[in-house]
C-alpha cells in the first residue's frame, strides 16, 4: 500500500531565534545611523537613502515589541541628526546651508509616528500610547534647534510636527475603533448563531419527541383499555408503540451523532425530512387513532429542502396537536404547490385546543415560517374545530 508522503508547511525559526534576531537588528539600528550620519562629503539627497534602508532593521521588532522599538529609534535619531547637522555647519564651501540634517529629522519623525501610530491602533488611548506620543513628540521637537535657523523656521518646524503626531494619533485611534466594534460585531453574530442553533435544536427535539409521545401515549391507553377482553388489539398496540419508540430514539441517536461533529464539512447523520415522508405521518397517525386525508395540489415537484423540511415539520406538529388535543378521529390536510408559494392547510372538527399560541408547538410552526420569510397562523375555527394555515414563499430559482 502506497502511502502519500505528508505535506510540510514552511519551516519556521523558533521563536527565541526570531525574538533575538529582531532584537539585534533594533539593537544595531542607532548604531549604524549615528555611523551613517558622520560621513561629512557634501550632503546631498541621495545620502538620506542609507538612512531609509536602514529603518528596514526596526520592523521585526515594532511588530513585537513596538515601545522597545520606538525608544532605540529615538536613540538613534537625536545624535545622527545632531551630527548631520553639524558636519553641514562646517561645510566651508556652503555657509548658512541647513544640509540634510532637517531632511533626516523629518524621516525619523515620521518612522517615530508611524510606531506612534502602530502603539495607539493597538491599544487606543491608554497610558502607553499617550508615553509614547510625549516622548515621539519631545525628542523632535528638541531636535529642531539643530537643524532650523531663525525663529519663523523653528515654528513651522514644531507646528509640522504637532499636527503630523495628530494626523497620526487620529489615524490610528479610528482603527483602533473600526476594529473594537468588527470584533464587537463579529461577538453579537457569534452570540446570535449560537441562539439560532439552540432554537433549531429545540423545535426538532419538540417536533419529533411530541409527535412520537403522543402516539405512544394513545397507543398505550387503547392496550390498557382492550388488553382484558381483545388481547389482539392489545398486541397491536403495543407493536405500534414498539415500532414509534425505535424510530424516535434512532431519530434522536442521530441528532445527537450530528451534534457531536465539530467538523462542519461532516454532513448530517440523519436527512432532513421532505413532504414525501408525510407517508409516515399517516401511518404512525393512523395507529393512534387518527384518520389523516391528504390532498396535493398543483404540480408536485422538489423544494428547496429548507422548505421542504419546514412543511413537514408543520404538517407533522399540526397532527400531533390533533392527536392529543382534538379527540376527533379524522382530520384533513391540504398540500398546495403554488406558483410562488407552498401552502398547507391542516384542520380537525375536534374540541380544539384552548387559547391559540401557548405552547412551543404552534410557536415553533410560526417561527419555522418566519425563517422562510412566510407565515403561520393557528386558531379555532368559525364552525367548530381547529386550523393551522402556513404560506412559505418559494424561491424564484425553485418555481
């Protein structure tokens, strides 16, 4: 037997390996700058591309340890920039020229804000966000003495920096917010799934125990009565309780099979029921007492199951309410296959069966209807008896 060899993912460094590197490399960041920075030939803009390159030597590091990060770039920043502006001073050949020293602070302002900015999206506005936007904030604006002559340069320079930290601290704290409510939002449809399948879980477990206890419970009540005189009947009885107990505890066994799969790829233990089982209502109706005459209408042809699985379950609590509650022997259903709905129509001349809604029965017809964007309604009739009336749109693809 040939067995395929496992696939591998990617190797990955271990994380003491990956946490030292990152540090290393933030480590020899200030360093390299300040050495970078000393290079006194005549400054032009192409010697702020070593500066730049450099800053790739921070990113591992700001995205595990980003306040670390921001304190060795502020290290680095005051003394190269200091020094870039002084080796600019003492160029003979340009007097008065600034140099790339403003350049610099300005890269290393805004690689400062965008850890600024990194800290605040992660944790909003709390005590380390605000630390380090002070301390982003003061090293800079200390730096522009050195790099900015006369007072109308130093004033635009601070100004520059005061509003790019707050561009920045704005930019971050609404990505901060967008993020809180998508996992406030992910929390609620989370919440709000797990109540859906809860409420599912108990209209089958309704559907499918009261049905089944209702019959057994006529069942066992016309054994008792004719086990004396008619043992026949009373074997009867008791086989069709048999046979009602197997199929609702196999029904069970399978929810409960299906329950248990965490993989939702792992498809049901048990088909969903279809209008074509309403066979089995009869017959398990008939056994317990009650006559169920039922008539199709319209062309007759596959639903959506969703559909088909709701029409059943109604059908099927609508005889079980006859069962126990009506103490009629006969009612009628009718199955419409409308154009653009499906429609079951179930009525008794019974005693009908008090107040309309009480219940789980009709409220879960209403609610299986109310999912399908139909409706249900249940109530005594004008002449006597009871109905229960469900209209389930059909899907335009489905007609």
């Amino acid at each position: 037997m040939n067995i395929a060899p496992r696939e591998r993912g990617p190797r990955r460094l271990p994380l003491a390996a990956t946490e030292f590197l990152a540090w290393t490399g933030a480590l020899a960041y200030p360093v390299l700058l300040c050495v970078t920075a000393m290079d006194e030939r005549e400054p032009t803009g192409v010697r702020l591309l070593p500066f730049a390159a450099l800053a790739v030597l921070t990113l591992p590091l700001v995205r595990r340890r980003p306040l670390p990060a921001l304190l060795l770039i502020l290290a680095g920043s005051f003394p190269a920039v200091v020094t870039s502006a002084s080796a600019a001073a003492r160029q003979p050949f340009m007097p008065g020229f600034e140099g790339p020293g403003w350049q610099l602070a300005t890269l290393q302002a805004l690689l400062s804000y965008a850890v600024v900015g990194r800290i605040a999206a992660g944790h909003g506005g709390t005590a380390r966000t605000a630390t380090a936007a002070v301390l982003a904030l003061g090293t800079h604006v200390a730096l522009v003495g050195h790099y900015r002559t006369g007072a109308d340069n130093h004033l635009s320079s601070v100004m520059f920096l005061v509003l790019g930290l707050a561009a920045t601290w704005t930019t971050a704290h609404l990505i901060h917010e967008r993020r809180e409510h998508a996992e406030t939002v992910r929390a609620e449809a989370a919440a709000h799934a797990v109540t859906a399948e809860r409420l599912r879980i108990a209209r089958e477990l309704h559907d499918m125990v009261a049905h089944s206890i209702g019959a057994i419970a006529i069942q066992a009540g016309v054994g008792r009565r004719v086990i004396a005189g008619h043992p026949d009947e009373a074997k009867a009885a008791l086989a069709a309780i048999e046979t009602t107990s197997r199929d609702t505890l196999a029904g069970l066994r399978h929810m409960l099979g299906a329950l248990r799969h965490t993989d939702p790829q792992v498809p049901s233990l048990d088909p969903a029921p279809t209008l074509a089982d309403l066979g089995r209502l009869v017959a398990t109706a008939r056994d317990a007492g009650v006559h169920v005459d039922i008539e199709f209408r319209g062309e007759r042809r596959p639903l959506p199951a969703d559909l088909e699985a709701a029409g059943f379950r109604i059908v099927q609590e609508s005889i079980t309410n006859v069962i126990r509650h009506a103490a009629t022997p006969r009612c009628r259903v009718v199955v419409d296959y409308g154009d653009g709905a499906l429609s079951l129509t179930v009525t008794d001349d019974g005693r009908g069966r008090g107040t309309p809604g009480h219940g789980y029965g009709i409220t879960g017809m209403r609610e299986r209807a109310a999912l399908l964007r139909g409706r249900c309604t249940a109530g005594p009739r004008p002449g006597g008896g009871f109905e229960v009336a469900a209209r389930l749109p059909v899907p335009v693809a489905a007609r």
